[in-house]
C-alpha cells in the first residue's frame, strides 16, 4: 500500500474530545492506518478590542453637481486617522467610530474635503469640486485668519495675488505703477507711527525681514523682495490678524505666512506653464498743447517781476511767429512728451514644475523665467527662479526637510516720479518731465536747412536768461544716454537654503531643529548724463553737470528654531504642547559712493572716479538679534471645544539694557501672552442637522503682540562722519540714545464666527476686533537741544485701532462642466491715538 502524506493547515485552537482526552498538537504524527501526518501550528489572530464605546455612522456621499454617488471617498474621525471608511460603488459608508466622535472628516482627489457632524440618522455629503476655494481644513482653526491657494497665476509677486484675492483683509497700497513694485499692506488698520507698521513674513517657518526701511538710490525705486518668490512656486498663503503672539516682538501688526509648494506624489508629475500679457499705457492727465502752452507761457511772463528789465520780446526765441527766423523751427513744434516716456509693454512668463519621488524621499522642483518690461521706456525686469524642496527620510525615526531657492533679479530703472526736494539737483525722471516738458520744443534738433535731424536737442535753455536753473532735459535723451547695465541697474540676488531635521522618539513625541540661511545682494547703479541735461547750480557746492552713484548692499540672515512637540488623543480630549527656542540674526552692509564733475565728464565713462570734482560716500554696517522662548497649547474637547493658548518670552539687542521688561540672563525679556477659544456648534448633539447650516464657529481671543522693527540706533547715541562742501571732514551727532526704551505692545480682542449655508454654497464670517497699541515709539522734544538735536526716542504714547470684517461667498453655478463662485467681502477700520509724549506735539519719522 501506498504511503499518503497529509498537510494540515490549522486555523483555530483544537478543544479536548468529547471523551476527556486532551488535545495534542504534533509536529509528526502517525495515524493507525500508517499515513504520516504533518501539522504545521499557526496563532490565532489578535482580535482588537475597541478601547472606547463605539457606535456606527452610516452614510452617502454624492457629487453636488449631478447627484451621483461617488465610490472611492475616504471617510475618518475629524481629528483622528485611527477610525476610517470607504464608499462603496452606491457611495455608501458605514464607520465605526468612538461614541464620543462628533464629526467626520470627507476627502477625495478633485472634490473639496469637508467636515460634517456626525448623526445617528444618518449622513448625507455633497462633494463640490475643488475647482472652488478650500472651505475646511484636517482641523478647525479658531482664530481670525484667512487663507488663499494659489493654482494659477499671473502674477509677478504674490502680494499681487493677496491684494486681489484679500482685499477686504489686508490693504495693499500699490508702491509703483510699474511691475514687480508689489504694495505696502497693512492688516487691520496702522499699529504703529514711527516703527514699520507693515505685517510679518514668514516663508515656509523662516522669520523674514523684507528690509521696508532701506533706501533705494532711485528716487520712486523700491526693492521688493517678495519679488524673488516665484508666485508659481506658492502652495498657500495665510493671513494670520491676531493670535501673533507666537511672533513675539515682530508679531504686532499681523503677520502672512507663506507655504511654497512641496512633493506629495510618488508618480513624476510635470507641469509647465507659458504666459504672455500686454500692458497699455496707464491714462495720463491732458496736458497743454503748442499753442495753449505758448499763450499760458506768455501770460506768466507778464507777471515775472522785473522782467522788462531782465528781457526783450525780441529775445525770447518762442514768441517770434516769423517762419523765415532762426527759432522758428526749434519753438514751434508740438510734442507729446508722453509718447516719448510711454509705450505699450509686454510681460513673458515660463515656468515648469516637477515633483515626484519614493519611500526615501519626496521633492519639488521648479524652474521660472519672468520678463515684465514697464509702460515706462527703459524700466522693467527679468527674473530667473530655482527652487528645490525635499523631505527625506533618512533613517528610522529621523526625517529631514532640505530646500534651497536661487533668484537672480536685473532692473533696469529710472528716477520715477517727483523728487521730494528740487533744489539739490535737476529733474531727472523722465516720467515726471513727460508731464511738465514744453509742448512747443522737439527732442531733436534741427538742421541748418530746417529739416529735422537724428541729433537729440540739448536741454531747453529758452528761459534761462531770465534765471539760469529755469531749464529741463530732454527725457528722450535722457532715456537714451541714462541706458546701459553700468548705468541705471538694479541687479538683486538671492540664496536660500533650509534644513529642518526631525527625530520622532514615539508616534506622540518629536524633536525638530529648523536650520536657515539667507543672502540677499543688492547692486545699484545711478547715472543721470550730460547730453540732454542741464547743469545745475547747487548751493555751497558749484555748479555740476552729471551725477554717478552706486550702492552695493549685503544682508545675511540666520535662523535657528528648537522645537520638541507632543501630541496626544485622550478619548475625547486632543492635546497639541510644543515649545522651544528661537535664534534670529541679521547683518546689513552697503557702501554708497556719489561723484559729480563740474567739468570733463562723459557719458561714455559713467563710473565714479577719483578725477570726479565732488565726491562723497555714505555706508551702513547694521547687526541686530533676537531670541525668544515660546510655548504653545492646543486643546480640542470633542472637535466642539477648542482652546489655544501661547506665551512668547523675547529679547532683542535694538533695546538698551534698562528697558522694560523680564531682566534674566543678563537682558530683558518682553512677554507676550495669547488665549483664543473657539465653539463649533454644529457638533452639538442638539444641534439641528440640516442641510440649512452646515457648519457654525463662535470664535473669540485676546492677544498681546510686539513691534520691534525701527532703527538700530535709537537705544544708542551715535554719530555720521561726512565731508562738508567736499572739503573737510566732520563728525555730527545724529542720535541721543534712550537705553530705557522698549518695544511697542498690541493687546487685540477679537470675536467672531464662520459659517457655510446651504449645502455649503453659501459662507458668510464676521468678526470684530479692538486693538490697543501701548509704548508707541516716538520722537520726544527736549527744552534746550543738544548740538542741533531736540528730539529723542521714547514710549510716549498710546492709539486704538477698532474696526469689523465681514466676508461672503456663494456658489450660485454648480454643474459637471460649468461652475460660478462669487465673492465679497468688506474691512472697516478707525484709528485714534489715545496721547502722545508732548501732548500736543508729534514728530513722524519718515
């Protein structure tokens, strides 16, 4: 007989027969009839046991626009991954959740992510596509901020984007009708008078300091550095107005924080963008022409005194009206200046992004060229971007984040606009000079036999018999001999690299040191020529003819954040604690040397040369730092009750040893403390669950925050050294310190709620705050001046800031190939200051 082998699989504990023997489990065994039998053991499985209670949701999820359901949607606990379900091909779920659960949390590629609140009754979702802005978010966020994604755009900086898409939060004043210029923003009102009063930026976590203070060598020029920013490189952009007191002393007038894109994918995706625009040029106001000009000008003449003594009709060249004279041709043009300084521009814009990556590491990388030329001849700029960000993880437990950005950014610029003082030097902004040039004049001059040449005409001189400075250049020559990269140029250049590693001792527990560096390189070079401007007569000085100056700056930054966090789910009660250390150094250099030649310049050589008759140079050498220990709670009962609390202790070396303050380690500390609660309504069991009120957040808080960005010098007496009338040098005290004087603190209220109605096709939001400034950093007088200097800097004095914020959006369109979404929202502000430290006095700087 042949032998049999049996392979027995074992899938559940043997009990004893029902004779008493006990069961045995062999590795070999022997059956009677002679067939060996082989058992191969196997555990049980581990049955979980739920820690909590549960109960099960059952539920629909349906796409709003055509009311099929939708299979593939992942349904979890708000708040908790542990609890998850997925629709089924009618769109069903069924999850089983803790009894304590009130909400859950929708998500799928292409529909908007919501949160619903969990019923016994049911749940039915309708998936609106993510073509319309983001509503919810993995958590609630109870404070008063708003956020925008960025998909696509056009712009050529996001504060572009900000200010069309967050009008009614922050308010953007345009700088410069030109491009990449950006705007001064403001949230919620001015909480300051003397010291920036414009909000905080920090990009991916990195506290950045945007420089709003440092002058351009242009007059009308400013460096925007959110210009090196690729708009197409940003994620998200979140506008935080009040719990800044994370921030500190730099968290007092709101702060914006900007997420640029990163790796999500495993599958290479690959998206390129090419975009082309024209820009006319801006409506100008009417100007006299020819005639009206010649008959105005006339008229003035009359009113000159003196001024038959001075001149002749004969002698004035404009009002001889003989065809056969020598100043016919020359003063009986008409010119529309504009057209010389205007024309139609055009912006070009490339880009190409691609992410991708693996179980080691994920990685976005993206390449940007922008060519934005001005409606201003000569003016615009070209911009090239590469920025790389990863996260990797490097061994079990350690992760690590690795970015780093290039910009390179060229300029070509201008004097732009109306200089603030026109007694040190001619008009040299061609803009300006569109406007003011006389009509009857041509930038060309004219040959012997009438006819018009290819010679550009010199600066006008038909007034300067009656006063020498009564003369303008001619804005196309300036235009022409003011163009070339050593000439006028902005050349800006920055380098930016990021490693945050992270070490995760437990799922709950994790340590992260964030590591910056930046440097920001700004060149500028100014030249106004000779050909086609007028010497100049500058009291004390001599009379000059072209003007060279240059400014090469340099800052660098250094950020160091600490942060170990712990994160705990307890039932109902979530905790969010981390804290830890923060380090921020700045170091600012320029050196800017000015020439000037009376006689024996060239516009073929524009660099300042020792051979210059006046020559002067100015420089700056600015380093400041900061530290600051800050610690932060987020407690969440039930996704129905929400707490956030955050205490900031902070040092900086602009403030003298004797300010105000916590004095430990030898320096003093500002404190700064915020509470924020939040109730979310809808997750209340008694709550109505409808489709009439979606969702519903009461949210109120108060903050106190800091403003620390004013001079590095105003804590201490400090002398300029110069050189007078170019020949003698001198020290002048420029500054009394006040080594008692401390940072300017906002204390903010807010209260407010946020709602979607209606299927979520309606949100409306509301909140009102006051803002209370207190040690406002101004400019006290003194009785008797010190060396010229009668005023010094100080706390003196105190402004509110009151004011509400509605914001409503509808989705009236909602179909499979066309979608509407409308929005609007409205900002109302009042600021008073409360006193001042001379009562009825007030010294502005700047």
């Amino acid at each position: 007989m042949k032998m049999k082998r049996n392979h027995i699989l074992c899938l559940s504990i043997l009990l004893a027969a029902a004779s008493g023997m006990p069961a045995m489990a062999q590795d070999d065994a022997t059956s009677g009839d002679g067939t060996e039998t082989v058992v191969v053991k196997k555990k049980a499985p581990v049955v979980r046991k739920d820690k909590y209670p549960m109960m099960e949701v059952k539920g629909t999820v349906i796409d709003a626009a055509t009311g099929l359901p939708l299979a593939g949607v992942q349904v979890q606990t708000l708040n908790d991954i542990h609890y998850t379900a997925m629709t089924n091909d009618k769109g069903e779920f069924t999850i089983k959740v803790p009894t304590f659960a009130t909400a859950l949390y929708v998500h799928t590629p292409q529909y908007l992510s919501q949160q619903v609140p969990v019923s016994q009754d049911g749940v039915k979702v309708k998936m609106l596509a993510d073509r319309f802005k983001t509503m919810y978010g993995t958590s609630t966020d109870i404070l008063a901020d708003r956020t925008m994604t960025v998909n696509h755009t056009t712009s050529q900086s996001v504060d572009m984007d900000v200010e069309n898409a967050l009008g009614a939060d922050v308010r953007a004043i345009s700088r410069n009708g030109g491009p990449g210029y950006g705007a001064a923003m403001f949230i919620r009102g001015i909480n300051s008078l003397n010291a920036n009063a414009q909000p905080l930026f920090v990009v991916d976590g990195i506290v950045r300091d945007m420089m709003p203070t440092r002058n351009m060598i242009h007059y009308g020029d400013y460096n925007n550095l959110l210009l090196n920013i690729n708009p197409d490189d940003i994620d998200k952009v979140q506008v935080l107005k009040n719990g800044t007191a994370l921030y500190g002393a730099k968290g007092g007038n709101g702060v914006i924080l900007i997420t640029t894109k990163r790796g999500h994918s495993m599958a290479t995706r690959i998206d390129a963008n090419i975009g082309l625009g024209v820009t006319t040029v801006p409506q100008l106001p009417d100007m006299m022409n020819a005639s009206e000009y010649r008959l105005y000008a006339s008229e003035m003449l009359g009113t000159y005194p003196n001024i038959n003594n001075k001149i002749t009709p004969d002698h004035i060249g404009f009002l001889i009206d003989d065809p056969t004279s020598y100043y016919y041709n020359m003063y009986h043009n008409n010119t529309d200046w504009t057209k010389e300084v205007y024309h139609t521009a055009m912006t070009q814009n490339y880009s190409i992004n691609v992410q991708g990556g693996d179980n080691i590491g994920m990685y976005n990388l993206s390449l940007g060229y922008t060519d934005a030329q001005s409606t201003a001849r000569k003016n615009g700029f070209n911009r090239l971007n590469v920025r790389f960000n990863t996260d990797i993880n490097v061994i079990r437990h350690l992760t690590t984040r690795f970015d780093m950005a290039f910009a390179k950014i060229n300029r070509n610029v201008f004097d732009n606009g109306a200089a603030e003082d026109l007694t040190t030097a001619p008009v040299s902004s061609p803009t300006f000079l569109g406007l003011i040039k006389s009509p009857i004049l041509s930038p060309y001059t004219y040959n012997s036999n009438g006819t018009l040449s290819n010679t550009l005409a010199p600066a006008d001189n038909f007034l300067t018999g009656i006063d020498e400075n009564l003369t303008l250049g001619n804005p196309t020559a300036l235009l022409a001999n003011g163009d070339a990269i050593n000439k006028n140029r902005v050349e800006n250049t920055q380098f930016y690299a990021v490693i945050a590693p992270t070490y995760e001792f437990s799922k709950s527990l994790k340590l992260t040191e964030t590591f910056n560096y930046t440097l920001d390189r700004i060149s500028q070079r100014y030249y106004r020529p000779i050909n086609g401007m007028p010497t100049f007569l500058i009291e004390g000085l001599g009379r000059v003819q072209n003007m060279s100056k240059s400014a090469f700056a340099k800052q660098t930054s250094i950020m160091s954040d600490t942060r170990l966090q712990w994160t705990k789910q307890f039932g109902a009660h979530f905790l969010d604690i981390y804290g830890g250390f923060r380090y921020t150094s700045f170091a600012y250099d320029t050196n800017d040397p000015t020439g000037q030649y009376s006689t024996g310049g060239s516009d073929k050589q524009p660099n300042i040369s020792a051979n210059m008759t006046y020559t002067e140079a100015t420089g700056v050498d600015d380093t400041w730092k900061s530290a600051s220990w800050y610690a932060n709670v987020d407690y969440n009962y039930r996704n129905r009750y929400f707490v956030n609390a955050t205490l900031t202790a902070e040092t900086s070396s602009r403030f003298g040893e004797n300010s105000e303050g916590l004095g430990l380690f030898g320096v003093k500390w500002g404190i700064f403390p915020s509470i924020q609660l939040g109730w979310n309504m809808t997750n209340e069991s008694w709550f109505p669950k409808n489709s009439f009120v979606n969702y519903l957040l009461l949210r109120a808080g108060y903050d106190i925050s800091g403003n620390d960005d004013i001079s590095n010098y105003a804590a201490r007496t400090s002398f300029t050294v110069g050189t007078y009338l170019n020949r003698a040098n001198y020290a002048q005290l420029t500054n009394i310190g006040n080594d008692k004087i401390t940072y300017e603190k906002t204390g903010k209220f807010n209260v407010g709620f946020q709602s979607y109605l209606f299927d979520n096709r309606i949100g409306l939001s509301f909140d009102f705050y006051k803002n209370h400034t207190s040690n406002l950093l101004t400019l006290k007088t003194f009785d008797n001046p010190v060396a010229g200097i009668n005023n010094y800097w100080s706390n003196g004095g105190s402004l509110d800031n009151t004011g509400f914020e509605v914001a409503l959006s509808g989705k009236p369109v909602v179909t499979k190939n066309f979608n509407v979404e409308l929005g609007a929202s409205l900002g109302h502000y009042s600021n008073k200051i409360k006193s001042l430290p001379n009562d009825t006095k007030m010294w502005l700087d700047g």
